[in-house]
C-alpha cells in the first residue's frame, strides 16, 4: 500500500486568513440622533451640555463609529467634536457607520503588511471565516500582494478559484 502524501501541506502555497486581520474588540455606535431637538435638529448649547455630562468611560476599550441614524442635518463639527471627547479617553474612533469603521480596521491592519513576503509565490486569499470580513479587505488584500505574487486564489488550499497569474 502506498503512503499517502499531503500535496498542499507540502506546496509553496501561502495562504492569507484575513480573519487573522480582525480585531476582537467591542465596536459600538454613537448616534447623535439621540442628542438632537425631536431627532431632527442640533441645538447646539444643548448638545454641548449634553456631551459635557455624558460618561466617557463607557466607550473606553471599545471602538466606536460616530454617525447619525436620524434623516437630519447634522454640521460636520457635531461629528468631530464627539471625537474631541473620545479622543480624551484614547478611544479610537471613525465618523462613519459600522461598515465604515470595518473598512478602517482592516486598512489599518493590512498596512502592516510587507507585501515583498510575497514575492513569486501563490497565494490562496482564505474564503471561509467566523468574523466577518468586509468585501473592501478582499479587494486591499489583492491590491496589495498582486504586484508580487506569482498567483492568487481564493477558497482553501483544496479546493480554490484562480484569480490572478503573473505573466512569464
């Protein structure tokens, strides 16, 4: 009986787990639609007075996406002074909704990335994942190992979708 011999453990295939990019931590919305006259307008002495009695601790751990669920016009200096008073605690923060707050985290740690790690070699950008990864990381991954890699698929190392071959 012959011996059974693991092709893909034994490939010069380098798989990327963008799940590996996601951060673990507690993301949470603040809604300026909660600080506004009747959902629809800015007061600004109240909502300042508001901001200035809020407890910022609840925030501090966490990451928080500064956005405004209500169909009203919200100035954009409601959005950054929120931050000012995040910004106090060391609680990182984007303008924007949960998606963008994704977005943020995953270029922030892709940007880490050396992507010459790459270099004449396939790459199997992983498919499956527990946490949920953004269409954009996917599309940032590529952009960044493209110039490099000898070849990208997508899937598992079984069982992949070509994508992208370096010419010779």
């Amino acid at each position: 009986m012959s011996e059974i011999i693991n092709r893909v453990a034994n490939s010069p295939i380098v798989t990327i787990d963008l799940e590996d990019y996601y951060r673990s931590v507690e993301r949470v919305v603040f809604d300026l639609k909660d600080y506004l006259f009747q959902e629809l307008i800015l007061k600004e002495k109240d909502f300042r007075e508001a901001l200035k009695n809020l407890d910022w601790q609840i925030y501090k751990g966490k990451l928080v996406a500064i956005t405004c669920s209500a169909d009203a016009i919200v100035p954009n200096w409601a959005y950054i002074l929120v931050g000012t008073y995040l910004g106090k605690y060391e609680v990182e923060y984007v303008v924007g909704d949960l998606g963008v707050l994704e977005q943020y985290l995953f270029e922030k740690s892709l940007s880490k990335i050396n992507p010459e790690i790459f270099k004449d070699k396939p790459v199997v950008i992983k498919g499956c994942s527990k946490h949920p990864v953004p269409l954009f990381a996917y599309g940032r991954i590529v952009s960044l190992v493209q110039p490099f890699a000898k070849s990208i698929m997508y899937g598992e190392p079984c069982s992949t979708v070509p994508l992208y071959k370096a010419s010779k």
